[in-house]
C-alpha cells in the first residue's frame, strides 16, 4: 500500500518509527515531512499529505502532530478526505470499519509510541464494512447545504 505520512515538529520522532514499521511491512511511503525537530506550522506539511490521498496518488494516509486534532482539522478540508483522529485501538478500529477512514491523525503528546504503532497497524489492517455504513459515507461526501437564513425555516 502507498501511504502519505506527515507531521509538525512535535509529531516528527513518531513520524520516523512510524516510517521504520510500514517499511518493515512492505509499504511505500511518500513523506511530506517535517524532516527535523526545528518549529514548523502543520498545515504546511499535513495538507499535502491529504491532497496526495484525495488525488489516488497515496492509498491512506497518516498525520501526527502534538495532540492531533490541529492536523485531522487541515485534513478534513480537503474534498475527498475523512481522517479520523484516533487515541486507542477501539476507536481506529471503527474508523475504518465505519467511517472508511482514509486518513489517521495521531496526537503524539496524547499516546506512546507503542500505542502509536498498534493503531496504525490496526489501522491499516482493518477493512471498511460496507453495508449500512454506506449511505452515511455518502452523506458525509455530499456537499454541505447552506443553511436558510435566520426566520425563514
């Protein structure tokens, strides 16, 4: 599987062990960066990734920063993106068996490297379930409504 990987400074080390792990099993990896521990803004470098999962030019993929919720927000802009933060295997697990997730955003203040790994594998294994989780991926794909202005509903 090709994935995109980037993060901030604060996600960087786990970015790199991450890296080591998806090499060990055989996937490509396109790295976004950061390259270095040095301060960086996030969008710089995990809005890339999301573009090149939202192209078909990746399969999944993965951003990290300290707490993870900044970079799941930049990713969820891009058309096409659904990346889910996750925080324990329960929650990566559905992601993807509900939500399809095609995007995993891990905080790396908020969980050890160890758990990192484990839900990223867990991640990647976990295949989409179909079903009724169809048509609310479909809603979640169509374009937001604007909503009526205010006394006209």
């Amino acid at each position: 599987m090709r994935i995109a990987i980037g993060a901030d400074h604060e996600g960087y080390e786990y970015k790199e062990r991450i890296k080591a792990l998806l090499k060990e099993h055989k996937h490509q990896i396109e790295d976004f960066g950061t390259n270095a521990t040095e301060s960086v803004d996030y969008p710089d470098f995990v809005r890339p990734a999301a573009e090149a999962v939202a192209a078909g030019q990746c399969e999944r993929g993965i951003v990290l920063g300290a707490s993870g919720n900044g970079e799941a927000m930049v990713a969820n802009k891009v058309p096409g993106i659904r990346c889910a933060l996750c925080w324990d295997l329960h929650s990566a697990r559905l992601s993807r068996a509900h939500n399809n997730a095609n995007v995993l955003s891990l905080g790396a203040h908020m969980i050890s490297i160890q758990q990192a790994l484990e839900i990223v594998e867990l991640w990647l294994n976990t295949p989409f379930d179909g079903g009724r989780h169809i048509q609310r991926i479909e809603k979640i794909e169509k374009p937001a409504r604007k909503s009526a202005p205010a006394g006209t509903r």
